[in-house]
C-alpha cells in the first residue's frame, strides 16, 4: 500500500510516513544524525522500509524531534529513545504484534541505548552502519532480539571489524553482513543493501520468527539473486 504521512504523538509530535499491509507484522525505522542532514527521507531508510513493505509488513518512518516537521529540537540521543518508542507504540495502537526495529548509523545508536535502557528487549532487531567510530557503544549487555547487522567494507564510521565485535559480544548468533566496496553511504550499494534485506524476510516467511541467512557471520555476504 502507497505510504501516507501521519503525525505521531508522544513527548513531541512526529511527522511520519506509513505504509499499511495487511499482516501484523510491522517495522519502525529509525534514521540518521539529524545534526548532519538525517531524515526519514534518507536514501537507506526509504530502501529498507521499501523491502519490509515488499514483504507484506507495514512500514513506519519518521523524523526524529526538531526534524523536518516534527517538533521539540534535538536531544542527543536521550529524547530521541522517546520518539522511538511512541513510533513503535503508534503500530501497537494500530494492531502490530511483532514489531522489527531497523536503525541506519544514528538511528541504529538510538535502538541500542533503547534497548540497554531496558526498553524493547525483545523486539527483532535490523542495525545498519552502526556507527561504532563516532558513537559510544556498549558491549556489556546483550542484544537477544538482534537478527542482523550490515555494514560497508570501506566504512570509516561504522569500520567492520569494530561493529564484528559489537556483535559478537550483543549477540554471536546474529548476522553480520559486510557489503563488498560500500562505504558508510551506501551510495551505488543500495540495490545490494535492499537484496540482503529482502533474503531475510523471505527466510523469515518461510521459517517463521528465525532468521537464517546463508555464509558465515562477518563474510562478505552476497545475496542468493545476483544484483545488476
């Protein structure tokens, strides 16, 4: 279904844009820093809310505060967990039962503190370029909802070895994804990023809740279709 813009209300209203589909399954996505030009328009974030919707789930993503045209102003990360969570209680509202958080960089930043604050620990969890070099992270508490993780070989922000160790010590059964050539923009790779993501949801379909992407965790990872 097309995406239609919506308000979102919480601590700050949020403008946001959703796509409706029939299933229960829905996902937030969170964008990058505001600070530098991040919006829910980003070019990362329109292709993974595009692969979740071409799987049949609804879609949200929205500015974080004093973004666009959502209210309130920036606030390091701390208010950002705020608008987080009222996007995903916006989807509980409309029916959502299994909600999939997905973060590009900043926004990735923001779910993991989310979830170290106790917030969500369940919820499946998509991390794209977290930004492990710009960003403190924590790797003192575990991640149990964390399915997947992709990074660019040539990232500078988010330098694959750096985010490897994140991951092995959030959540060693996740899936680690380093996309051959990429750098922290994705630019020219955005067909490749969408593949892995769309590999994912068609595991999950089949297989229900568990993911199972094929190679090994923290191989370049190529999707099972070739990208042209």
């Amino acid at each position: 279904m097309p995406e239609k813009p919506i308000v979102i209300n919480g601590p700050c209203k949020l403008e946001g844009r959703l796509s409706s589909n029939s299933r229960k399954r829905a996902v937030v996505i969170a964008h990058p820093h505001p600070l530098y030009g991040g919006d829910m328009n980003n070019p990362v974030v329109t292709t993974i809310a595009r692969s979740f919707a071409a799987a049949g789930d609804t879609t949200l993503r929205f500015n974080f505060r004093g973004t666009g045209n959502s209210q309130g102003q920036f606030a390091d990360g701390e208010g950002e967990i705020d608008d987080l969570l009222a996007a995903r209680n916006y989807l509980l509202a409309a029916g959502a039962q299994e909600i999939t958080l997905a973060g590009y960089s900043f926004g990735a930043w923001v779910i993991v503190k989310a979830v170290a604050a106790g917030n969500m620990k369940s919820d499946p969890l998509i991390l794209v370029s977290p930004p492990a070099a710009m960003l403190p992270f924590a790797k003192s508490f575990k991640l149990p909802g964390l399915r997947l993780v992709i990074t660019g070989e040539k990232d500078e922000i988010a330098p694959p070895q750096m985010v490897q160790e994140l991951v092995e010590s959030w959540n060693p059964d996740a899936d680690f994804s380093i996309i051959p050539g990429s750098d922290h923009f994705f630019g020219g790779y955005q067909e490749n990023l969408g593949a892995i993501l769309n590999d994912l949801t068609q595991d999950r379909d089949r297989h229900g809740s568990r993911i199972n992407l094929p190679g090994k965790k923290g191989r370049h990872y190529q999707p099972k279709r070739p990208v042209i």
